[in-house]
C-alpha cells in the first residue's frame, strides 16, 4: 500500500499572498461589521426578539436576544473553514483556494443582509 505525501504549503508563505489578504481583511471586515452592528442595533433589554420573518407567514421564530449573534458567529465559522482548506489545497490547485476565499467573502456579504433584515425587523 502506497502512503500518499501531504505536500503543505508554508503557512506564512499562504498569508503572504496578495489575494489571500485582500480577502482575509475583507473576510474580517465584513464579518466585524455584522458584529457591532447587531451589537449596536439590537435591544437587549427585551426578553424576546424577532429572529426569523417569512413573507407568507409573517414573523415565524422568536427568541433570546443574544440568539442573534448567530448569525455573524457562522460567518465566522465559515472564514475559519475556508481559510483553512484554502492553505491546504493551495499547492494541489492555486485557482481553488482562490474561489473559497471569494465564495467566503460572498457568504459574508449574504450574512450582512441577513443581519440588516433582523435588524430592520426588530427596531
């Protein structure tokens, strides 16, 4: 049985690259946004707030306030996971750990949607 080698690129060499900082940077900007604006925004004074609005149905799931903070905390999980596989495919394939870090950016503007829509429900 033949062992395959994990070739692995140099991490500082990774963070390094021009397109991984413009995105990383964007990835956290976004992402820090989202945070403080909740943070900001939403009032913690009740007990319950909006959490979901369906156009059919109207306001559908309600909870805790610091349920919120979901929201920008998977945003959070997914810069993490996208990140990390991009570093480790990088040597294999250069142009798809390019588009992880694209499609996490992307992921992270969705999710500043998302939050300007909770935000906007529960003020």
């Amino acid at each position: 049985m033949a062992y395959m080698k994990l070739d692995i690129y140099p991490l500082k060499l990774y963070f390094s690259l021009i397109s991984v900082i413009i995105f990383s940077v964007l990835n956290l900007l976004v992402n820090l946004i989202t945070w403080v604006w909740l943070w900001v925004k939403v009032p913690f004074g009740q007990e319950d707030v909006y959490l979901h609005y369906n156009v059919l149905f109207g306001v559908d799931y309600v909870g805790k306030s610091w349920y919120i903070f979901y929201l920008p905390l998977t945003g959070l999980i997914i810069l993490i996971i996208n990140i990390f596989l991009g570093w480790l495919l990088y040597n294999r394939d250069k142009f798809f750990s390019k588009v992880l870090n694209a499609i996490s950016l992307l992921c992270q503007i969705f999710l500043l949607i998302g939050a300007s829509l909770l935000i906007f429900l529960n003020t």
